[in-house]
C-alpha cells in the first residue's frame, strides 16, 4: 500500500519528535520516561498508515516561486477532497495554473497566497504554470497509492 505524504509533512513529523527527544533526554527518571514515551509515540505515528493519513487528510501543501518555478517541484494531493495550495510570494505578482485544477490564481508579490480547489477527475500528473511557463508538477492520486 503506497501512501502520499508531503515531504514537508514528513519533514514536520520528524523535526517535532527530534525536538521532543532531545529536551526530554536527562538523567532522572521521569525525564528518561518522558524519552521513552515520545520516542515510542513518534515510531507508531510514524510507522502506522491511519497516522500518515491523518497527517495528510488536511490535503495541503506549500511551495515558493524561486526563479519561475516553484520549490519542491512536486505537489502532491489525494483524489475526492478539497485541496489548498499556499504559495510564498517572491516579491513579483504572478499567474499560477494548474492544467485541469486552476485556470490561473493570482498570486501577490509577498507574503502567502491561499488556492483552494476540489482535486476530482482522473489522478495523475498535471503541470503547474507560473506565468504561462512550466514550473512544476502537480501529482493527484487516491488514497493507498491506487
């Protein structure tokens, strides 16, 4: 079973249960429990798929506009839900599309952008357009990976 989880959410995952880790290592006991129960929580978390859909039931990602494109390259989304897609401005307004997704959102200069759409229809690849250029790619897939 393939699951689909951003890497910014697996990237939050990890750096949350790394800072729990290390400001609860000591040597007194209860702050050796409280290591063990974080450390503990993090693995089942981690290694359960109803965790992992729970990270990414909110289906929602966040990119940058560097140099054209956008930064990670991929978004990723799942089939049937609503989607928001937040994008960090780079200082010039620009036009985002998503073929099948968004016909073109504008997107302010700086600060974040929020786009919200249904991802429905067939899964698969879909280029993402800053400005009329590619500068991305937009991955819809069902849940499981199907």
């Amino acid at each position: 079973m393939k699951l689909v989880a951003s890497t910014a959410a697996r990237v939050a995952l990890v750096g949350v249960a790394s800072s729990l880790l290390l400001a609860a290592c000591g040597d007194t006991p209860k702050e050796e429990g409280v290591a063990e129960m974080v450390s503990t929580a993090a693995v089942e978390v981690m290694a359960s798929p109803a965790g992992v859909e729970a990270i990414i039931a909110e289906n929602t990602a966040t990119v940058a506009i560097k140099d054209g494109k956008i930064e990670p390259k991929t978004v990723e989304a799942l089939l049937g839900k609503p989607f928001t897609l937040v994008v960090t401005g780079d200082g010039t307004e620009h036009t985002l599309a998503i073929d099948t997704f968004v016909d073109g959102e504008t997107v302010a200069a700086t600060g974040d952008t929020e786009i919200q759409f249904d991802v429905d229809g067939a899964g698969g690849e879909y280029t993402i357009t800053i400005d009329g250029k590619d500068a991305g790619t937009f991955t819809a897939s069902e849940a499981g990976g199907a």
